[in-house]
C-alpha cells in the first residue's frame, strides 16, 4: 500500500516537466540559453538576458532605446513590420512594392493613378499595348492612340533625331506627340495613308513597299535610356516587293484611292507602264499622279512632271480624255475626289509673281477653278513635297521664321493657318535618357508629309 504513495510526487514531476516543455525553455525568467528565450529586445549574453549598452550592441537596423534594440525608423526584421504597400528589402529596408502606391497616393508614375494602394494606368494612359483598347498601340510616352491613321487628315512621317533615320516615327500632324515608332532606317517618298489607315511606305528609292505595324520602345534599365526596337520591319507586311519589274525596281508607285490597291510602275523605252499588285498592265507609257477607286487615272505622257497642256483623264481599258481648261502651270498636289481629281497649281501671275489656286478636273476630262489658296505667311519658306488633304487643305512643310513648320492653306478669303511648328515641341522632348520619355515627331530635312491617295 505504501508503493502508490511514493510514485504520486514522481507521476506529478513527469507531468510538470511535459508541461513545460511546451513553453519556450526551461530556463526561469532572466536566465537563457539563446536570445528567443528572453523579452524582445533583449539579447542572452552568458545565460542570462541583458539589456543593450548603445546602438553598436544592436543589429543594423535596430537602435538602442530604454536598453532594448527596437526596429529604426522604415527599417524592418520582415514584410510584417513595413506598410501594406511597401516591402523589406536585403537591407532591411521598408522600400516600396513594384506598381503600389502609400496612402497619400506617392509611387505611381505620371501617367497612373492610385486606387487602394495599387498603381493602375489612368484614362487614356498606359504601360503597354494591354492597357490600350483594340485597335490602339502604348506610344513611348504612355498615351494610348489608334494604329490607324486618318488618310483624309494629313500625317508626319518624321524622326525623334533630327537629320537621321534611325528613330523614324509617325504621328497626325496636328498630334505630333501621338507618335508611332518601328521604322528601319532610311526614308523614301512618297508614302500613302490607305483607306485602312495604314502607312504604305518605302525605306528606300526603289525598295520593299510594306504596309507600318507599330513597334514599341522599351526602357532598359542596365543601360538607362529607351530602346528603340530591333528589327522594326519584321511584322511590316510585304505590299510589294522590292524588284518587281522582271528583276528590276520600281520607278514610281502610287495607291489607288477607295481600295488602297498598289499601282508601281515600271520603265518601258521612254516612258512607263503601270502594273497592279498581280503583275497585270494597268497603263501604257504614260506617268500617272492619281487614281481613283474606279481605276481612272490622271496622267501625262512621258515621264516628266506633269503637263496641263498634255493632260488625259484615262480609263481602265486605256482610253485617253484630254484635260480641257487648266492654265499652264505646275503641279504642286493631287489627290482623288470620288471620281474626279483635285489639284493644287502654281500657276504665272505675271511680272514674276505667281498664285497658287485648287482645280477639281471631273472623269470626263472637264478642268474648273475652284478658288485660290490663302496665300503664305510672312516668313515662311518652303522646303519638301506639299500635300492634300481630303477637305482640300494643301499642307506645305518648310520653315517659318527659321523653325520647321508646317502650313495649312484653305481657299481665300480665309487664312493660312500654322498646322506644326517646333516651337510647340514641350522641353526635354525626344530625350532617350528621360523617364518619363516624351516623345514629339520632328520635321527635318528628309520627313515627309502623308495623307491617302
């Protein structure tokens, strides 16, 4: 009987010692055997918790306070002691979290927005083409704008590098921070806006025709500076080949309005003969200047520039109607209208001065005035190829007042009205090292204006 009484204080200790096994340690309070055993802040030194002496008794981002190392300000042992937005870095440094924004909206770049910590693209703005609606591209300076061009508006096909090709890039005129990049380098004329809104363009004399795809730039971070993208014209569609004269080049090429269908040109004898993209012969031995979607063309015979005197409206089957009623003069511009033709004409004023007037010649070859343009502004003098615009707007690019510009006539009595100038270009554009990156087509010696055909 005396044999339970002596194993109750040995089953009483066995079950203390299982209780506090579940504890931290054994240890009573004060004394350790590693730091997790003593209160925070305090450290086990000798076996027994101490206090710290000074800042170098702590870890590096701890400072000493009331003799317990406690976490500095923003820095951290975990996530768990940053804010919601931020995170704790190698250093032990709260730093903020890619893309999340602090509660009084800090973080995001210019062209986002905070909402509930997260940086989320504002309207119209974007980080790439996913934040962009169908049918649009993420410019290099975060904006949002369609792929398609306007062929009845008028277009900059410019650079972002004054006097070099490399950095080709193509925006509305009246946008020219709206800038679409994937060029490669070279620029040839002319190029044309079609009725899809693409840029059918060559890189050179005599080259590929090929219909533009936008390609982004991108920033790289080793090299700090945006990248323009390589190999630009790989996703550009082949409109017509480079050779496609029995092995030769081209030696003109045009869109026909209403169908965007190629029409190039191939030289024969003295003259040219015109092809379809199939290879079939359109026209014989005339140069043609414009076309319409019922396939009639505005031509001249020969190949030089264009004649009032010898001027033919000639249909698909190559019956010729002589232009009746235009003044001698020279071709500034031309366009289609429907079945008509518009043109622009620098016709002699006489004593030397000349005026600049509009004409539409309808398919049965009948020539009508239609109104003189608004004249020049003082100061501005022309340099490269004028275009129409499906209004009737002929578009001049050249300098005003030593800047490049870009000057849009109507008929008189109204104004000639400054469509571009480089003086509207915002400070730092065009600064591949800048971020954000702010992009603004420049006209230079070799940009071109385009529009539809």
């Amino acid at each position: 009987m005396a044999r339970p009484a002596l194993l109750a204080p040995l089953a009483f200790a066995a079950g203390l010692a299982l209780a506090l096994s579940g504890a931290c340690s054994l240890a009573p309070r004060g004394l350790c055997e590693v730091d997790a055993d003593c209160l925070a802040g305090l450290s086990c030194e000798g076996g027994v918790c101490v206090g710290c002496q000074g800042d170098a008794s702590c870890r590096a981002w701890e400072a000493c306070t009331d003799r317990r190392c406690q976490l500095r300000a923003d820095r951290c042992a975990d996530d768990a002691a940053c804010q919601a937005w931020d995170r704790c870095d190698g250093s032990h440094t709260c730093v903020r979290r890619a893309g999340r924004c602090d509660a009084a909206g800090a973080g995001c770049e210019d062209w986002q927005a905070c909402q509930a910590t997260t940086c989320v693209a504002q309207p119209g703005r974007c980080g790439g083409d996913a934040d962009c609606a169908a049918g649009q591209a993420c410019t290099a300076g975060n904006r949002c704008v369609a792929t398609a061009l306007d062929p009845g508006a008028v277009a900059l096909w410019g650079t972002f590098t004054a006097g070099s090709t490399c950095a080709g890039a193509v925006a509305p005129l009246d946008a020219p921070a709206d800038a679409l990049t994937g060029f490669a380098c070279g620029r040839a004329g002319p190029a044309w806006i079609s009725p899809a809104g693409d840029l059918v363009y060559a890189d050179a004399p005599g080259g590929a025709l090929r219909r533009f795809r936008h390609d982004p730039m991108a920033w790289d971070p080793l090299l700090a500076l945006w990248a323009y993208p390589v190999a630009p014209a790989a996703n550009d569609e082949v409109a017509l080949p480079a050779t496609p004269c029995g092995g030769q080049a081209w030696t003109a090429w045009a869109l026909q309005a209403g169908t965007g269908a190629v029409r190039y040109a191939c030289a024969a004898g003295g003259g040219w003969d015109w092809f379809d993209a199939a290879g079939a012969r359109v026209l014989t031995g005339r140069r043609a200047f414009a076309w319409t979607a019922g396939g009639l063309a505005l031509a001249t015979p020969g190949t030089g520039p264009f004649d009032a005197a010898t001027a033919a409206v000639v249909d698909g089957a190559g019956a010729a109607t002589p232009v009746a009623g235009l003044p001698s003069s020279a071709l500034l511009a031309a366009r289609a209208s429907g079945e008509a033709f518009r043109l622009a004409l620098r016709v002699d004023a006489g004593g030397g001065a000349t005026r600049d007037e509009r004409w539409l010649v309808t398919a049965d070859g009948v020539a009508a005035l239609e109104g003189t343009l608004a004249p020049l502004p003082a100061g501005f003098a022309e340099a490269g190829a004028p275009v129409l615009d499906a209004a009737g707007w002929l578009f001049s690019p050249g300098t005003l007042l030593g800047l490049p510009a870009v000057v849009g006539r109507p008929l008189s009595p109204a104004l000639a009205v400054t469509a571009y100038s480089a003086a509207d270009a915002p400070a730092g554009a065009d600064d591949f090292r800048a971020r954000p990156f702010l992009p603004w087509v420049q006209l230079d010696g070799g940009a071109l204006l385009v529009t539809g055909p």
